[in-house]
C-alpha cells in the first residue's frame, strides 16, 4: 500500500529553474559586452540578466515548495512553452532577414537573449495564472461535494427524522407495530439527527482550517466503542504495531470517518456475528489504518466514491452517505489517500494520512511554505547586500564572481553574488523548516548562530574548494583550497545577519 501521494520535491520546479539558467548563461551573459560602463550595463542587459537569474531562482522555490506537484508542473509546462514559442518566432524571424549586414552578431545575441527571457517569463505567468483557476476550480469542485453531500444528508438524515417524530409523537406511548413505544422511536430517530449534525461539523467548517497532529488511537478507540454499541453481536479487533501514541494529520472528526467505516463493515457482513480486523501501521511519511471485513466486498461505484472523489450521480441512500462523507475528510480535508482491496474473505479499506513532522510545515503540507521562501527572499537579499559590502571593502571588487560566468565586471558580479545568496538562503530554509535542528524555530538566537554557522560552511567548502576549482575549469589560476580571512569575515557576516533576518521573519509569522 503506497502513502499519501506528497512530495518534499516537485521536479517541474527543476525545470523552469534550467530555462531561467540556461538561457541567462548561454544567452544573456554571452551578450554583455564585459568593458561596458556600469550605466551601459544597467541600462542594457541588467535588467534581463536579474529576470533571468531571479526566474532560476523563483523555480527552485517551486521544486522545494509545499505546492501541489500539479501546481508546480503546469507552471513548468508553460514555461517551456514560452520558451520554445520564442525560440520559433526567432528561428523565423532571422530566415526572414537572412544575412542583412545591417543586423550585426551583437545585436542579434541581444535579440536573443531577450526575446528568450520575455518568453520564458511570459510562460512562467501564463503558467502561475492556470494553476491558480485550476486550483481555484478544484476548491470549488470539492466545496460544491461538501454542499451535495450537505443538501443529501438535510433531506434524508434529518427531515425525514423530523417527519417520524412528528408522527410518533401524535400517538403518544402507544405501541409500533414493531412492539417499540412511540417515544422509543423518537429517541432513536432524535439521536440520528444528533449523530447528522455531528456530521455537518465534520464536513462544514472554516475554509481555512487545516488537519493537526491528532492521536489515531484514541480515534480508533471511540470509533470502535460507538460501534460494538450499536452492533452488540459484531467483534472488532484493534492490532496497532506501534507502542504508545501515534500522530497523524487530522482533526477532532477522524473517529467519525473511521466509525463509518466500521459501520459499513459490519452491516455488509455475510453472517450476523460479524467480525471486523483493524490494523494501524506506520511508515516514514505516513500512518496507515487498515479495515478488513469479511462482507462480500465493495461494490465498484461505492469504491469510486472512496478513491477517485466520484459522487453518486443520484440521490441514492444506498451508496452510503457516510462513504462520501469519509473520502470528504480523510482525502480532500486531510490530505491522505484511500485505497479498496477485494479479498478472497472480503474487503479490507486502507486509509493512509500523513505523518506531522517537527517542523512549520505540520499544516502545510510536504515542502517548505510560500511564506517561508519569503522570508528566505528578503534575508538572502539582505545579507547578500552587507556582505557584498564587506567583500568590496575588504577585496577592492566583486567582479572575480562574475569571472565563473565568462564575464569578468563589476555588476555582473553584484547581480551573480545576490543570485548564489539566495539559492543558498533557500537550501538553509529547506534544511531547518524540514528538520528544525534543535527546535532553532522557535528559538531566534539559536537561529541566528546556526546562520552564522552555515556561513563558515560556505566559506570552507563553496569558497574554499568549488570556486576555486569553478575559476580553474574557466582558465583563470586560483589556488585550492583558497581560506582568505577577508573572504572569511565576509562569510561570517552573511551568516549572522541572514540568521537573523530569518528568525526575526519566522518569529513574526508565528
């Protein structure tokens, strides 16, 4: 049985990430012109050379994001598409003009570099734009089966009670056909409408409300003890291969969903002393909790139901109502997955939810969070700018950086350097939002000296070692390792205030 279907990565992120590089690198940077004034430059190709590198770095955001793989991979869809209209609009373009001398190389390595990016931006927001109506359309489909299953459960659970009532209290403490008095029948039809309203609470709550760490055990355990209530003649067995409390992402409703399925278990028996097996299990991303019935199995619309988010078309009380309302919590509120096996005894219900993690992402799903790689953004930004600061002081020019790229100036080196900042800025946010070493999280201090840590990391291994190397590889000699003290400090100071910057934004936020 497969977990919930979540990804820490989304590899559409990759893929807009390797147009925005790709065509800053072989187009973009090879147009500069590296003896340009810096006013030259920034009037030029700065501002191609900041979308280029700020669209790598928006796609390797997506690719660690806790966005849906979907989301992530129809942005990345239209990004390619972007990208390869304009290479055809180009590749027609110059067979229109031909050789023309008045088109020089330097201006056609412009044009190209340009005309890619626009494209690849352009993609990129066409792709944002989809994603969200189909995301906005998919809420909507799953509001729209909440209210269905709300207008069913009035009509069939709760007017129709009412209705019984209403006629059984005209007789009084007379006694039914079925040697039942009168205000036994209300009693039982008045705990139903208990038991919907129950379920409506379950169903129809604040749309932003998110699943939280809650104990399956003590879920189960409810669930079952309702149930041998209601089915005195039935047994229902609890194996949990785990000791003590297990977690999963739910609410105070999962006994309701697990006591429908209980439910269903037993009265779909093929004998009257139904026997039902639960089984809760655990894996690394999720807890899995497996229902196995002896009935003759689940019918493949009512299975439907469970697995692909398919309501019954019609008003039909037979499909069960409690089916359509487990598959509305464990999957669509949840965010977990249910899978229907037919055995040779009967049928047994997989419900796996995922696990929480000690980390922000408990709410959020697998990924970092949007706001977290914006809290990423501004401190990567920010300690980019002093430590690009200190490194001039201390160095005289950041130009060197803007060598590993083929063009050795000034701006070009800013623009690189802000770039390396937040793509390392964004690998830190994945390493502590995913793990929270030493619950740094809630702890700012403690933040900002690990920040200060992954700083002196840097300058070890990406300064000491790779751009050295990186700078030899281009035919430029540097000495390996290369552990300046300039450089050092500088790395120091990056770590500190990016540390910081991102607790105070991550202190904020909770």
């Amino acid at each position: 049985m497969d977990g919930p279907r979540r990804r820490d990565i989304k590899y559409g992120g990759f893929v807009v990430a390797a147009v925005g590089f790709l065509a800053t690198r072989y187009t973009v940077l090879e147009s500069i012109d590296p003896s340009a004034t810096l006013g030259a430059f920034l009037l030029g190709q700065a501002t191609f050379l900041v979308l280029g590198l700020g669209l790598t770095v928006f796609g390797i955001g997506l690719s660690v994001s806790s966005y849906d793989e979907s989301f992530v991979n129809t942005i990345a869809g239209w990004s390619l598409l972007g990208t390869l209209s304009m290479v055809v609009v180009l590749g027609l373009t110059f067979v229109g003009i031909g050789d023309a001398t008045e088109v020089s190389t330097a201006t056609r390595s412009a044009l190209v570099a340009n005309v890619l990016i626009g494209g690849s931006i352009g993609g990129v927001l066409t792709g944002v734009r989809t994603a969200l109506n189909d995301h906005n359309r998919h809420e909507l489909s799953k509001q729209a089966d909440r209210l269905t299953v709300l207008n069913r459960i009035l009509r069939h659970e709760v007017l129709n009670k009412v209705n019984v009532i209403r006629g059984y209290a005209d007789l009084g403490a007379e006694q039914t056909a079925g040697g039942a008095s009168s205000l036994q029948v209300i009693q039982r039809n008045a705990d139903r409408i208990d038991d919907s309203i129950t379920e409506l609470r379950a169903i129809v709550g604040p749309a932003d409300e998110r699943p939280v760490p809650t104990d399956v055990s003590s879920a189960l355990r409810t669930a079952i003890d309702d149930v041998s209530a209601g089915h005195p003649e039935a047994t229902v067995t609890l194996d949990v291969d785990a000791d003590g409390e297990i977690r999963a992402l739910a609410d105070a409703h999962l006994d309701t969903a697990l006591r429908h399925l209980l439910d269903n278990a037993i009265v779909y028996a093929r004998t009257d002393d139904a026997h039902v097996a639960v089984r809760v299990s655990e894996t690394a991303d999720s807890v899995d909790i497996a229902i196995e019935d002896e009935g003759p199995g689940i019918p493949e619309n009512v299975a439907a139901v469970l697995e692909e988010r398919r309501l019954p078309e019609y008003d039909d009380p037979t499909t069960g109502f409690g089916l359509t309302l487990v598959r509305l919590l464990t999957v669509d509120k949840y965010g977990g997955v249910v899978s229907v096996e037919s055995t040779d005894e009967g049928s047994v219900v997989t419900v796996s939810l995922p696990r929480p993690t000690d980390n922000i992402t408990d709410a959020e799903g697998y990924g970092v969070p949007p706001w977290v790689l914006g809290v990423t953004t501004v401190a990567g930004l920010t300690s980019g700018v002093v430590m690009g600061l200190v490194s001039q002081s201390l160095t005289g020019s950041l130009a060197i950086i803007g060598a590993l790229y083929g063009v050795m100036n000034g701006g070009v080196g800013w623009i690189l350097h802000l770039f390396h900042s937040l793509v390392f800025g964004v690998l830190f946010a994945v390493a502590v939002t995913r793990r929270n070493p030493w619950h740094v999280l809630q702890r700012p201090t403690a933040m900002t000296a690990l920040g200060g840590v992954y700083g002196l990391f840097l300058w070890f291994f990406a300064s000491g070692f790779v751009m050295p190397l990186w700078l030899r590889a281009v035919g430029i000699p540097a000495t390996v390792p290369s552990l300046s003290l300039p450089i050092f400090v500088a790395h120091a100071v990056w770590g500190v205030v990016f540390g910081g910057v991102f607790a105070a934004g991550i202190d904020r936020r909770q």
